[in-house]
C-alpha cells in the first residue's frame, strides 16, 4: 500500500523531476510503501510515453527495482530486458515504453512507521551509468529519507500531544506541509509547558483551549474526561504529584509510607482513568485537567 499522500506526491513529483534534469535520463520513477510492505507500485513517473508502467505492482526481490531495494542497494543493467542478474516478469512493460538501460535506487527510512522504496532512472539505449550519475541520485535520496524521517518525527510529536490530552485532539493531519507541523508541534508544545507551570485552574484550561482551537479542534474538553478528571482519588493525586517531579516507584514510596506495589496500583488506575499510556502523557493529562497543582 502506497504511503504517498497528496503532500507528499508532490514532493516526490518534484524529486523525480530533479533527477531526470540532473542525470539526463529519458525516463524516472519510482513508489513509496510501509516498511513492513512485500510489494510496491510504481505511481510516481516522469518522461514516460505509454501506460505500460503506471501502476506496475513490483514484489520484493523481484525486477531490478525490487531486487535493489531486497539488498538494499543501488543496482544497475545496461539493456534490461537482456540482463542475466534480474528477474524478468515485467519485460513487456519495459518493452512497451522502450526502455533499455536502466538504474535503481532504493529508499529507507529506518525509524518506527518508516518507510522504504526505490526511484528508476531509464534511457532509451544500452548504456552503463558511471558513479557521478549514482552520486547525484543519492545526494537526491538522502535529502528525501531526511524529509521523511522528520516528517514522521513531527507526527509521533502531534500524536504525543494528542495522547497527553486525552485522546480530544484528534490524529494529525498528514496534508499539512512539514513546515506547517513544525510550527504547529512548537506552539502547542510550548504552550501546554505553560500551562503545566501554572497554578491557576482556570487558566490552565483556558490555554487547553487555545491549544485545541491551534490544533483546529473543539475548544472543549468531553463531558466523559472531566468525570475522569474528578474521580482521581486523593491518595491517586498525592502519588501523581510526586511522579511529575521525576520520582521513580521507590522514591515515591519512601516518601509517602507506602509500598512500590501500592503506588504501581494506583498508577495503573489514574492511567485508565486519563486514558493515559505511559508515565509521561499521566502526568500532562493530569496537568491538563487540573488534577495536578
């Protein structure tokens, strides 16, 4: 399945554009899949005069492109459709767009959600590629897995928001530009450190507000999170309150008279209560709905 949103067509139209004026090749292409994907589709191509390779569904290891990306390196044929190194299955493809020579660069983006895939470059005649066309690809494709990583980086970031808010501010928009998500992830980062350090209740939720409304969500918080909010037990905000300095189970603990055992517990109950994942998002829910001073 492709991973190419409309956002990011674009930037790889751009890419594919920038390659084929820089090598001088006849023909590019290229397609984008998860990490964990056994197949890819070429839906991205520039210079092309038939529809024999629009969405030509290539297998891992297969072909030149998915052998390229199986070993995850570039490869190369002069006349594909004579070459004795890949598999053939896809000759009549080639052969209609009279393709010849050709050279397959593969795309990684090893992080969680990362994606992987692999950018052609043709000619039209036998011909063999010499390093200075695989060092300017690879200067292409670098930049491109840099975009991408941080592309993903900002939507862990916006997720992260989402989660210490319980859940009220919905999935981050994949259409936004990078730059977009960027200035969006800062303001709203910035802006819930704010209201962490605030004393006043009222505050506290009017700068939620104003996180939301950035966020281009309700301005309020659901009827069910605020009973969440309050049902939070003494003995739950007083453990709370010392894990939001940094204080591990132990630590906790000691301070209070009580077992690890117990501030465990209670932990797991105030993270169902939030809807809360891990330490980090039960403390800022915590804080964002003022179950915390």
């Amino acid at each position: 399945m492709t991973v190419l949103t409309a956002a990011r067509a674009a930037r790889f139209t751009t890419l594919l554009h920038d390659m084929r004026r820089i090598t001088g090749v006849d023909a590019v292409m290229g397609a984008l899949v998860a990490a964990d994907s056994d197949h890819f589709v070429i839906d991205q191509l520039v210079g092309v005069t038939t529809e024999g390779l629009h969405n030509l569904r290539v297998a891992i290891g297969t072909g030149l492109g998915g052998k390229a990306m199986a070993l995850h390196r570039p490869m190369q044929v002069p006349d594909y459709c004579r070459s004795g190194g890949i598999s053939h299955e896809y000759d009549p493809a080639v052969r209609r767009e009279q393709l010849r020579a050709a050279f397959a660069v593969p795309i990684r983006v090893p992080v969680p959600g990362g994606h992987r895939g692999v950018l052609y470059g043709a000619r039209r005649h036998e011909y063999v590629f010499g390093d200075r066309v695989f060092g300017d690809v690879m200067v292409l494709v670098r930049a491109l897995e840099r975009e991408l990583a941080e592309d993903l980086e900002l939507n862990r970031r916006l997720e992260c928001l989402r989660v210490a808010a319980g859940g009220s501010i919905s999935a981050p928009n994949t259409e936004m530009s990078v730059a977009e998500r960027r200035r969006l992830v800062d303001v709203c980062s910035e802006l819930v450190h704010i209201a962490s350090e605030m004393p006043d209740v009222s505050q506290r939720r009017q700068i939620e507000a104003l996180v939301r409304r950035l966020a281009g969500r309700t301005a309020e918080l659901p009827e069910a999170a605020k009973a969440t909010s309050r049902a939070l037990t003494e003995r739950e905000r007083e453990i709370l309150a010392k894990v939001a300095t940094g204080a591990t189970n132990r630590e906790v603990a000691a301070a209070l008279g009580i077992s690890a055992e117990t501030v465990k517990s209670s932990l797991t109950s105030s993270m169902r209560k939030l809807g809360a994942r891990n330490r980090v998002a039960l403390v800022a829910a915590a804080r964002a709905r003022g179950c915390l001073r």
